[in-house]
C-alpha cells in the first residue's frame, strides 16, 4: 500500500487532523488529534499508549459519513489495521479508528517528504520495490534532465512539485 495514495484519497474526502500531539509513557505512545471535515471540527480521537482500544468523540454518524467518502475515494487500510484472514473490519467505528490512527503515521510521513522535496528528489521508477527513491541533489531543471538520462525507462516520474502541493 502506498501512503502517498492515501494521502490523496483522505485529502479527496477533505479529512484533516490538526492539533496532532504525543508523549511517552511506561507502556507506549499516547497521541491524540482533532478530526476535521470539510474544515469543521467534528471530535477528537486519542489513544492512551497503556495498551487500550483508541477513543473516538466523533458522533458515530459522522463516522459512518467520513468512512464511506474514505472508502469512495480509495483510502485503504495497512495490513496492519487488517485481521488475521487479511479483511477490513466490518464496524464502521473500527474502520474509522483505524483509517485514522493510520491517518497520523501518513501526514507524519507527508511532512518527512515536504522537507526532502528541498534537498533531494524524489521519484517513482519502474525498479524500485518501494513507494519513492530519494536521490540528494537539489531539484532544478538541470538535475532533473540528468537524472531523466541516468535513469531512461526506468523512471516513471518526478514527484517533488506534486509533494510540494499537497
């Protein structure tokens, strides 16, 4: 699954988290963030890090709203929010919880890349077994052409102004 992709898909929904915070504790991560649809705060959703389920405010309309503009959109869970047998769950709510607790991994990995987009570029290539391949020269028209050549066929495209757009 490309987080890239999801991005785009909970962007397409206009899903927005803000106000992202975390701190360590003895068992774990405890995070919580606020949930925005269509630029309305809708709840809150936050997990203590000791081990227990995630908490969700958001009215369970909202969530059963929010999960099929995901789904209509292409977001797609990470084998990691998936059962054993490898499907989604089938409550609405656990959906939610779990598309955003995803949600926070990929917007920490959007601000990783908005800052690589300065120093490096990035790009897609037929070769390569992960979602981008970083290369650390600063973008200008000139490295893009030379890497264009380097690469041939190989490469599928450039993605810093995209990135960058996001």
């Amino acid at each position: 699954m490309d987080s890239y992709k999801n991005i785009k898909a909970f962007r397409a929904a206009e899903i927005t988290l803000k106000g992202y915070s975390e701190s360590e504790n003895k068992r774990g991560l405890a995070w919580s963030c606020k949930v925005y649809s269509d630029n309305k705060k809708i709840g809150e959703v936050s997990n203590s890090g000791t081990g227990g389920a995630t908490f969700s405010d958001v009215p369970i309309e909202k969530q059963k709203f929010i999960v099929e503009k995901l789904k209509a959109n292409g977001y797609e869970l990470t084998l990691d929010f998936l059962d054993d047998e490898g499907n989604e769950p089938d409550e609405p709510c656990e959906w939610f919880v779990d598309a955003v607790t995803q949600m926070v991994d990929e917007v920490a990995r959007l601000r990783q890349l908005k800052r690589l987009v300065k120093t490096h570029l990035i790009v897609q290539q037929h070769s390569s077994v992960n979602e981008f391949t970083f290369y650390k020269v600063a973008p200008s028209d000139t490295s893009m052409a030379n890497l264009e050549r380097q690469l041939g066929s190989d490469l599928i495209c450039f993605m810093n102004a995209e990135i960058q757009s996001l």
